[in-house]
C-alpha cells in the first residue's frame, strides 16, 4: 500500500478516535460553583481523552520503532560483511602488488629500480585513496545508522513534550490573540513549523513555506507549508485557528450563550474547511500531492470539542477533499516522513558504496593493465641491455679493441672496469 493512504488511514483513525471522544453536559443552574465544576469536569475528561491518543501514538511509534530499528540492523550488517570484504580485498592486492614490486625491481639496476619504483607509486598512490575513501564512507554509514537509531528515541519522548507544551502555550495566549485573526494565522503558522521542526524535517529541503504556485488559470497560490516526500511526492499543510468563538465558550456562564458559542466555533471551522477546500491546492501542476490538503488545527481542546458536539465534522471535510488533523495526528505523521527520509537516506548510501565498488575494481584493471605494460617494457630494456653486453664482451668484442689501442700506447686517463676485461677475455 502506497504511504500516502497509509497517512490518510493513520489520520482516519485518529478521527475515529475523536469521534469516540464525545461529552455530555448537563445544565444546572442551581448554583455559580456548580457550573464551575461542570466545566472543570470537562476539561479533565478532555485531558483523559487526549493522555489516551497520546498513548496510542506512543504505541504506533514503538511499533515503527522496532521495524526501523530491525531494518537498521540489517543494514548495519551488511555493511560490515561489505568492510570486511573489502578490507580482504585490500590486504590481497597489497601483499600482490608487494610480490610483484619486487620481482620487478630486483631485476634492474639501482637507477632503474629508484625509476620504476615512483612509477608503480604513481599508480598505487590513487588506488590507495580510492580504498581509503571507500572504507571512510563505510564507517560513516555505520555511524549514521547508530545516531538514527539512538535520536529516534529521543524524538519519541520529545513529541510527548512538546504536545503538552503547545497545550500550555495554547492557554497563555489566548488572552493576547483574542480577535485578532492575522495574529492567531501567524501564530498557527508558527506552531506548525515548530512542529515539523521537532519531527526532524528541516526548512527548504524536507518543507517549504509560502511557496508560490499559479493553478491553471494563472492565479498565485502559496499553501502555508509543502512538505517534500520521496520520489518527489509532497503532502500540502494548511494552518487555521479557530480561537474566538472557543475561548468565549468557555468563559461564557449562561449555557443558551454558550451552546451558541460552540456552534460559532464549528461553523468556524466549517467555514475554514470551505475556502481551503475552495483553493484546490491539490490540483496544482507543480506539486505532486494526492487529492486531499491536510489542515491543522494547533488549539487541540477547540478540535476535540468540535468533534464531539458534531460527529460528521471529519467526514464533511473529507467530502471537501480536506484532512482535518491536530497536534497529535499531525505529529505521527510527520514522524512517519521523517523515517521515510532516512530510510531513502540509508538507501542511497547503500547505493553510493555499491557505485564506489564498481569505480574500485575498474581501477584495480587498470592497475593491472599498467603492470603488464611495465613488465613488457622491463623485458624491452633487458633484452636491450644483454645484446649490448654481448657487443661489449662477446666474440670479437669492442673491449679487446679498445684495450689493445690502449696496449698500444695510446694516451689515456680512465681505466676499463675489471669485471669487464675478465668476461671479454674469456670469450
């Protein structure tokens, strides 16, 4: 199955969890405290229903995991059985190209030895740093997989964190972003980059923000974020806060105004669901997305409430090809990209050492091609060098002539070498 339904099943049954997560109030307007205490009730059975999804999510990314972790340790695997191959490898062509080395240089002269020794060592030289940046990625990779494997945890406890944490910050603002839409856009906005963030994905090369697109009829369109998936796949986020209407729900004492409050916040979000429905992000030429944008709701509570008072809410909007998603539901699935990420990551470093052990053996037939030249050529010299010696001491040889000039009386300032007049003598 295509990972994209994976994350819009994984989001559906998020849905269907808040869907479950439904509460009844009932009105008593006996008394100022009793009121008080049917709103504190609510919202401790808003924060069981949401320790709940928490718990669930908890129990996917452990599942997730456990595979990651077995799929690293694959890996990790073979490339181990690939560095110890290679160093193999390397120890043989090193103890041959030594053998060789010595064969060669033991039949020559010093001065052709000095000579043919740099030439093998101009050879030898980029092979050895072919190997040496071979066996340098291995190790890398190796580590990499160890550090994926050791943040994945970390990330996990990291997530619980920062859910409670966007709750708090939820609260504390409400006060200064009451009425004020262009504030509450920015400040979603700025909760959804936080998140994205904490999932490990980063700015301009997992999401881009802002980006501007024209659909087929030439109008700009900037989605809020465009997070980029393998294979050249995005998902499109769209962040929307329903604040005002929520806020005075709350606050409100009289339940006609506060039913009347809630319907204002649904209608709210209704309302959003429709002008980003409207935008048709997914039809845009230059984003390869499926046919739903998700939209993120970052005030938790607010999404739960709308909800539970009206149970088709999710279904409506998925009618309008739009996903709703909170902090929760969002965090899984960014957490399930960020894996897709570096499992494409592993995946091409797998494929990087295959490429390198392919450049590596071409090298190694080259070496060897160079060998064989050289070989011929030291053949080409001793042959040369023994028919000289044979003119020098051989029958009829230029030494007896040359000495008897010197037999002669002829003026001279050297003498011939020993070894030379003993073998052109004895001839």
């Amino acid at each position: 199955m295509d990972i994209l339904f994976q994350i819009l099943l994984l989001l559906g049954l998020a849905a269907i969890l808040f869907y479950m997560y439904k509460t009844n109030s009932t009105p008593n307007n006996s008394t100022k405290d009793d009121e008080a205490l049917t709103i504190q009730k609510e919202l401790n059975q808003q924060l069981q229903e949401e320790i709940s999804i928490l718990r669930k999510e908890k129990e996917v990314l452990v599942i997730q995991n456990t595979k990651l972790a077995s799929e690293t340790k694959a890996l990790n695997d073979k490339l181990f059985e690939n560095k110890s191959e290679i160093d193999k490898l390397q120890e043989k062509f090193t103890k041959e190209f030594e053998n060789l080395a010595n064969k060669i240089l033991t039949s020559t002269s010093k001065t052709f030895k000095e000579q043919n020794k740099e030439s093998i060592e101009n050879i030898l030289n980029p092979l050895k740093e072919k190997i040496d940046g071979f066996e340098k990625k291995v190790t890398e990779s190796q580590k990499e997989s160890v550090g994926l494997h050791s943040a994945l945890k970390v990330q996990l406890q990291g997530l619980k964190e920062l859910n409670l944490q966007m709750s708090k910050e939820a609260i504390n603002l409400t006060k200064a972003l009451k009425g004020d839409s262009k504030a509450q856009g920015d400040w979603g906005e700025t909760q959804l980059e936080i998140l994205l963030e904490k999932a490990g994905l980063a700015k301009d090369i997992h999401y881009t923000t802002q980006g501007g697109y024209r659909d087929e009829d030439g109008r700009l369109k900037k989605p809020d974020f465009i997070i980029n998936l393998p294979d050249n796949r995005h998902l499109i986020v769209d962040s929307k806060v329903s604040l005002t209407n929520y806020e005075a729900y709350f606050n409100e004492d009289n339940e006609v105004q506060k039913e009347l409050h809630l319907k204002k916040h649904i209608d709210s979000i209704k309302k959003h669901i429709k002008d980003l429905s409207e935008k048709k992000y997914e039809a845009l030429y230059e984003i390869n997305t499926p046919d739903y944008v998700l939209m993120f709701i970052p005030i938790e509570p607010a999404y739960l409430l709308a909800l539970s008072k009206n149970n088709q809410l999710y279904l409506e909007a998925l009618d309008k090809n739009v996903v709703l998603v909170s902090t929760s539901t969002l965090l899984a699935t960014l957490s399930t990209v960020s894996s897709m990420w570096r499992q494409e990551n592993q995946k091409n470093n797998v494929l990087e050492i295959a490429s390198q052990a392919g450049r590596l053996y071409d090298q190694f037939v080259n070496l060897t091609d160079d060998l064989i030249r050289v070989g011929n050529q030291l053949k080409t010299v001793q042959g040369s060098y023994d028919t000289s010696m044979k003119k020098l001491t051989g029958k009829g040889n230029l030494i007896k002539k040359v000495e008897k000039i010197r037999e002669l009386g002829a003026k001279t300032s050297k003498v011939m070498n020993k070894n030379l007049l003993d073998r052109a003598n004895d001839e």
